[in-house]
C-alpha cells in the first residue's frame, strides 16, 4: 500500500516511452512529455525508453527499472508514469492495462500527454468517461488512476 503523500511536493514525473522498430525514435515523444511535465511545475525523475523486442513484451527491462524507481523515489511524493500517448505503453489493451497496473500496486498513476480517448459516438459520452476515470488537471488534461476496472 502507498504510504500518505505531501500534498505540496511537486508531482515526480517519470517518462516512458519504447521504440519497437529501428526507425522509431522516442526523441520527439520524449521531448513532448517533458514539455507537459514542465507547464505542470512537475519534476521529472528520468526517462525510460524500451528498444525492439524489449519494447512488445510484458517483461520490459526499462519499464521494471522505471517501476521499481517510482516505488523508490516516489516514497511520501505524488508521481506519475507519463507518455506520450497510451499506445506508447502497449498497443493491445489489456497488456496496456497490466503494465499500468504495475504502476497503480505502487501507489501512481499513470498520465498520456495526448489521450486517445476510445471511439464512441459523441464526444459527451467519451468526455464523461474520461472524467469520470480521473481528476481532471487542466483542459484537455486528466490523471487517470487505473486499478483494472472500466469506467
């Protein structure tokens, strides 16, 4: 169980990202998450990338160094795992909800700078899913904890 949080310490934002072929490079997505962190007065902790084979399976090497981190640093802190989207965690949506899960056990949360939000047929109904599964931060901006249930 995560141990009680300094409400007034800045948030610790941990950067994920992987890069599944050669000519994918995280460098833009990268950038992007530290641009976000930064407007947020969010720390950054590190970064994270995952390369080729590494970066489609569930034993990731950087996202475990990255978990056990989080677990280390973010003692008494609020922290965050965040990317660049939700597929920069995994393509297929349950191994994306198993790996956030690893990230929700330790008491964080994990963050995508541009959401993809599921296709629905309105934007009412995907905006209050997506609220309802989160607090919201800022427009278009929401922490979503995720303990393996659906909103």
């Amino acid at each position: 169980m995560a141990e009680e949080v300094a409400d007034n310490s800045p948030v610790l934002a941990f950067i994920y990202d992987r890069e599944v072929t050669e000519k994918d490079s995280a460098d833009d997505r990268i950038l992007a998450c530290r641009q976000f962190a930064r407007e947020r007065g969010w720390v950054v902790a590190g970064q994270w990338v995952d390369r080729g084979s590494n970066a489609v399976d569930l034993r990731r090497t950087f996202w475990t160094g990255m978990v056990a981190a989080m677990e280390h640093e973010g003692q008494g802190r609020r922290f965050v795992c965040l990317v660049a989207d939700w597929n920069r965690i995994a393509f297929d949506e349950a191994a994306r909800n198993t790996l956030r899960q690893t990230v929700s056990h330790i008491g964080g949360a994990c963050v995508a700078v541009s959401a993809d939000l599921e296709q629905s047929n309105s934007r009412d109904v995907a905006m209050r899913r997506l609220h309802a599964s989160g607090e919201q931060l800022g427009p278009g901006t929401t922490l979503i904890r995720h303990d393996g249930r659906k909103p």
